[in-house]
C-alpha cells in the first residue's frame, strides 16, 4: 500500500476530520484513481475502526468521527467515481416504524452503516408503511431497516413488509429490523430477512445482505 | 468568576464527629499513658526512656506529650516511587487518595492453571506481581503469600526478590526479621542508587506488625529501627480480633489498636523525626461460630472506617483492608465482600488498601479475586470521583443545539466528555443476552480468569536496572550460606 493510502486509513482511525480532503488530494496528484482511495485507504481505515470498535478498544463517539472523516474525503472523491463504479457499498432506508417515537438505537445503526460505507436515508420516527413505499421507489435501496422500542408497536414492523410484500417490491430490497424487544424468532415470525441486535451487527448483517463482509 | 462558592470535589462521607474523634484519641493517649504495653526489644526501651517515656521492667508507657510530639513530626503527605521512574506507578499519600493492593502472607494460593488451592511457592510470587503491575486500579504490590518451597526463614526475602523485578509499582515489603530486612534494602538501595538517592525517592514500603493485645514485639521492633534508622516509610499495623485479642466493641478495639500502632510511631519518630508513617490497624471481629477473624464481615469496614477517620484526625495516613472474603471460592459471596469492602474504604479515603485479594479469612491468596476486585475498585473510584458541576458540564448549550427529537452522539460535548464522564468496564458484561449467548455465555468467573491468563502470558513489567538482578542473586545466595549456619539457629532475642 501507498505511503499516503496508509496516511488516509491512519487519519479515518484517527477521525482527523480536517486533514482529509489535503491527503485524499495527495492521493489523487501521485496517480490514484479515487476507487482505490476509497477501497485502500478510507475502507481499509473504517474496517479497522470497526475491528477495534468491536474488540471493545474504541467508543461510539470515536467511530462517528472516523466515518465523519472518511465523509470529508467522499466530498472530493464522489464525482470522480463514475456511475456504475461502486461507489457505495450499498443504500439503506432506515426508519422507526409507526407508533414509535425512539430512534437512538436507530441512529446509531445509521451511523455505523454509514462509517461501514453505505449511503443511508433516514426517515426518522413513526414512519407510515405507505412513507416506506414511496421512498423504496424512489430512493432503490438494497436494504430497507426497521426499528421498534416498544413491544406495542414492533407489530408494525409485520405491517410494513406485509405492505411493501403487496407492492409487489419485496424482492428488490432485504428487510432487517432491530430494537429492544426484537428477537430472532420475531424476525422469522414476520418474515424479515435478518435480524441485529445492536449497531455494530446491524452494519455487519447489512454488509452481509450486499456481499460486502 | 465565580466567588464563595462551595464544590464537593467527589462524593462525601463521613462517620464520625469531630467530638467522637476527639474521646477516640483521648482514649489512645490515656491507654498509652495509663496502661502502656510491653516492648520486648530492650533498644526500644532505651530509646523510649530517653524520648521521655516511663519505663518499668519490659512495660512502657507513653506520655500523651510524647504521643502528640510524635504526631507532629510525621508526616500526613509523602510519596512512594516507582522503581523504574514511570510517574504513573508513584503513589502519592495525602488527604482524598486511597490506593489499593493485595496482602502478604496467606499459606495457600489458588493455582492459576488448575484452579485448585495448594501451598503458596515460589512461582506464584511473579504471578501475583506480574498481575499487579497489570492491573489499572492496583497500586502496590504484595505477594498474597509465604513461600513454602524455601528455607522458612528466608521465605520473605525470596518473596521481595522475585516481586521487585516483575512490578515496578511500590512494594509493601513483609518480613520476618531484621536480616531479611537488610537483605531486602540492600537491592532496593541497588535500583534507587544508594542510600541518599532511596531517602529522596523511597521506592517501597517497610511492614511491621505488633502484637495484640498490646504487645510490641521483637521482631516488629527491631525490623522497625532497622527501617527508620535506613529512613524506609514504615507500616505499623496491629491485626487485632474484637472479642478475641482486643475488645469487642468497635471503639474498643480501635482504641486499642492506634495505641499499639501509636508505641511504633513513638520510636520510629525518636529515632527519625519525619518518616513516613503509616498506621495501622487491621481491624475486624472473631466470629463466635467459625473461630476466625472475618475479613469479610461488615464490621471489619466499619472499624477500618472508625480508624481511618482518626488517623486523619491525628494527621496520619492509614493502612486500610478490603477486597477480601471469608468464602473459600470465587463465588457471589466473595463478590458482596469484596466489593462492599472496597467501595467502603474508596468513600473513606483510607490511604493503603492492602489485602486485596485475599480469600478463606486470609487463609489463601487470589490471583482471581484480586483481578475481579480491580474492577470493584475502578467501578468504586467511578463514584467516589463524584460528579462536576459547572457551565460546560450543564451542558445547556448542547441541550439547546440538539433541541428536542435530536440526539447527542455527534454533539462535541459528547465527543469531550464521553471518555472521563464514564467508566468503562474490563469485566462487567454489558452485552446483550445474543452476544453473550454466542460469546460462549461466559460468566464474571470465566472471564476473571481469561484476564489473568491474558496478562501473565502477554503483560512485561519494566526491566530491572543493570546489574540488580546480579545482586538480587548475591544477596539470595548469601542468605542460603547464612541459613546453613548453626548461629543462626541458634541467634538470642535481645529482649
């Protein structure tokens, strides 16, 4: 690996948000193609935070400003990536279903799917099935994630794939969902494609779903 | 700027009145005064006499007088350093700091590889200091045994010599007599430089014992004026049993204990005004079933309490007890002792916490205990650290930039403060039930001893100074020739 693709893994560790665009710059004036900055150093940086995230030696706090990090270099890779060149690991649509106003747990998912390389849309809480709908349509994401706190509303979940299974776009998009209350067994129950029971395995799973771990 | 503004810096905790505290120490004075003790160790009694006090055949007593003068030549702040110079292994005693560390001389150990309990040798003796210099919130070293597979009377000279190079946090040094004591200085003197550069930074702790009910005794004494005179911070601790070996109430045996602690300050000060004193007693009851003296019972924390509080009082620092157990296992009973213990003697800022880790009344040392009661004591240091109050910890700034339905994760008050703001576990499981299911369902027990192993097999303490590992064994040897010769089965108390 490059002295400077190192340099850019080392700052997403780091979370040194304000030297990336100038060593990501560097990157590109030596003759790399921003793929390979993205895929060697940035990606290669946030799989080490998630290693050491995991092994209990980095916080959540820490995380968000690596993938924060990585994000400022994204702003001056992203148009040079073409069309049809991975440029994300994939999309995810997130959303707290009906009912329910808790969203931390959610959050954080996002976040982390985020620090792992995807592009996420969050539809914040109490999110209709019809809201899920449209947004499948018009956003085409590879994941859609759901999240419940309250055993009152996790039904809704059931609600939601139901919903999206009689708009005919369930084979487009794998369904996982979380929160609290939610078991692998409830997963099954409703017909969700997995189930994570925090954050850090929801990325996990999410990588999983696009044959990205 | 804030002005006559008043901060409890940690959370507070006090048992008794400045008046309760005051008839406790009147009591020490009248008690040495009135009734004395007997001091087997005739230069002692010179010494004594000479300082001012009554002598009577074997028996002293101590002029209140001569107790205060005492007092006010010890000092109440002082700090034991690191063999090796790494600020971080220091301890500084003063008002508001309480470190903790295992105890000496329990017969048995705990096998770190079988599990099984056996008699304490020689191996264990870097295993306990190895785990020591590991472990965060252990602060000093003993060895949490006497070692069995040497000559008996040199089993405390083996002891400092395989803990000195495997920790170079402070050692509290045991021995039995003067002989392993000078062996003992002799290699701290090596590491330090010589004597003049160990009486600037003294790199470990003297330990004596009297005996109760008011007994000085040869060995404690002359291994005392062997330390003042070599200017080494001294331990005088009385192990007193209330109902047994001294009263049974708590202020009873308090009383008595700082007395007999109280006759080894009085000596230690006449001989080198200004040495780093350090109280003793331990104190806790026989229990009138089982015949022993409890280290798990809550009296124990409430008389370690009740002498903490008067030896700052009297402007001493204290060797307290805690993190040990009367249960013969690593089970829930040893959890609730140790822990109470520790979080109690955390509250009270007890200078010296030693007998970490000691299980079976004392009976039998462990490497395990001491492992879990690292993390009681971190988690105890969590809350006696208290809380801080001011305009960025309210955090009104935050709280109105996330506003309502945001949430802080990203917010850099968050990002500052999540660090020092909690405490995060080493043992304590706060995974979910899935991943502690996958994970093995792995109980504190498993991964207490996961711990351990990890560090004995990865964990390297700071090297030893050139040339102190060649005196360490020239002093051993010396010491095997010694034992070998008849006069020293046959060498005279001086009583």
């Amino acid at each position: 690996m490059s002295d400077t693709l190192e340099r850019l893994a080392t700052a997403v560790v780091e979370g040194n948000v304000d030297s990336m665009e100038e060593l990501a710059q560097e990157a590109l004036d030596e003759g790399l193609s921003a793929q390979e900055i993205l895929n060697d150093g940035l990606m290669g940086g946030m799989n080490h935070v998630g290693k050491e995230f995991k092994a209990g030696n980095m916080f959540v706090p820490e995380v968000l400003r690596s993938a924060k990090a990585m994000k400022e270099a994204m702003k001056l890779l992203e148009p040079m990536l073409a069309a049809g060149e991975a440029q994300a690991t994939g999309k995810i649509l997130l959303g707290t279903v009906k009912g329910d106003l808790h969203d931390i747990g959610k959050n954080l998912v996002g976040m982390m799917c985020e620090g792992a390389g995807f592009d996420v849309r969050d539809l914040g809480t109490d999110v209709e099935p019809d809201q899920f709908l449209s947004a499948i349509k018009e956003f085409e994401p590879d994941i859609v994630g759901m999240s419940a706190l309250l055993t009152t509303t996790m039904r809704a979940m059931g609600d939601t794939i139901k919903a999206i299974e009689e708009a005919g776009l369930r084979d487009q998009v794998k369904v996982m969902i979380g929160g609290a209350p939610v078991t692998q067994r409830f997963a099954d129950d409703i017909g969700a494609d997995g189930y994570a029971a925090n954050a850090a395995s929801a990325s996990d799973l999410a990588k999983e779903f696009v044959g990205a771990a | 700027m804030r002005t006559n503004y008043r901060v409890n810096s940690g959370v507070r905790f006090r048992m008794l009145t400045d008046d309760q505290l005051q008839e406790l120490f009147d009591g020490v004075l009248h008690v040495l005064e009135n009734t004395g003790l007997e001091v087997h160790h005739e230069e002692s009694r010179q010494i004594l006499q000479e300082a001012g006090a009554w002598v009577d055949g074997t028996r002293v007593r101590v002029p209140s007088w001569l107790v205060k003068e005492s007092l006010r030549k010890a000092p109440r702040s002082f700090t034991v350093y690191a063999r090796d110079g790494n600020r971080e292994h220091n301890i500084h005693i003063g008002p508001g700091r309480a470190h903790f560390g295992p105890g000496p001389t329990c017969p048995n150990f705990i096998d770190v590889e079988t599990l099984e309990r056996r008699p304490y040798i020689k191996d264990d003796v870097s295993i306990v200091a190895t785990v020591v210099d590991a472990l965060p919130n252990i602060d000093f070293c003993e060895s949490l045994g006497s070692v069995d597979d040497v000559h008996a009377d040199l089993s405390a000279l083996y002891e400092f010599a395989h803990m000195f190079p495997n920790t170079s946090k402070p050692i509290v040094a045991w021995s039995f007599d003067k002989y392993d004591s000078e062996g003992i200085h002799q290699i701290a003197l090596a590491e330090a430089g010589g004597q003049e550069a160990f009486e600037q930074r003294p790199n470990y702790i003297h330990y004596c014992e009297p005996l109760s009910p008011l007994i000085s005794t040869f060995e404690a004494l002359d291994k005392l004026v062997f330390a003042a005179r070599k200017r080494v911070p001294l331990v005088f601790t009385p192990c007193a049993i209330a109902g047994g070996t001294a009263p049974i109430t708590a202020a009873g045996i308090i009383t008595q204990g700082v007395a007999e602690s109280w006759m080894g300050l009085t000596i230690a000060q006449a001989i080198q005004p200004g040495l780093p004193f350090i109280m003793g007693g331990v104190l806790s009851v026989m229990d009138m079933n089982a015949m022993v003296f409890s280290y798990g019972a809550p009296e124990l924390s409430l008389m370690m309490a009740g002498v903490t509080e008067l030896a700052h009082f009297a402007g001493l620092p204290l060797w307290q007890t805690g993190g040990c157990t009367d249960s013969k296992t690593f089970d829930e009973q040893a959890m609730i002792e140790g822990s109470m213990s520790v979080y109690f003697s955390a509250l009270t800022g007890g200078d010296l916490c030693h007998d970490v880790g000691y299980t079976e009344s004392a009976m039998t040392g462990s490497v395990f205990q001491l492992a879990a009661m690292d993390e009681a004591i971190g988690y105890a240091r969590r809350i006696t650290r208290g809380i801080d109050v001011n305009e960025d910890t309210l955090a009104t700034e935050a709280i109105h930039n996330v506003g309502p339905n945001g949430h802080y994760l990203r917010e850099p008050h968050t990002r500052r403060h999540y660090k020092t703001e909690f405490w995060y576990p080493n043992l304590c499981d706060r995974r979910n039930f899935d991943e502690w299911d996958t994970m093995g369902r792995k109980t504190m027990k498993d991964r207490t001893i996961e711990r351990v192993r990890d560090i004995l097999a990865s964990h390297e303490p700071a090297p030893l100074k050139e040339g102190t590992e060649t005196l360490i064994q020239s002093v051993l040897e010396e010491a095997e020739d010694r034992v070998q010769q008849d006069w020293w089965q046959e060498r005279e108390i001086a009583d």
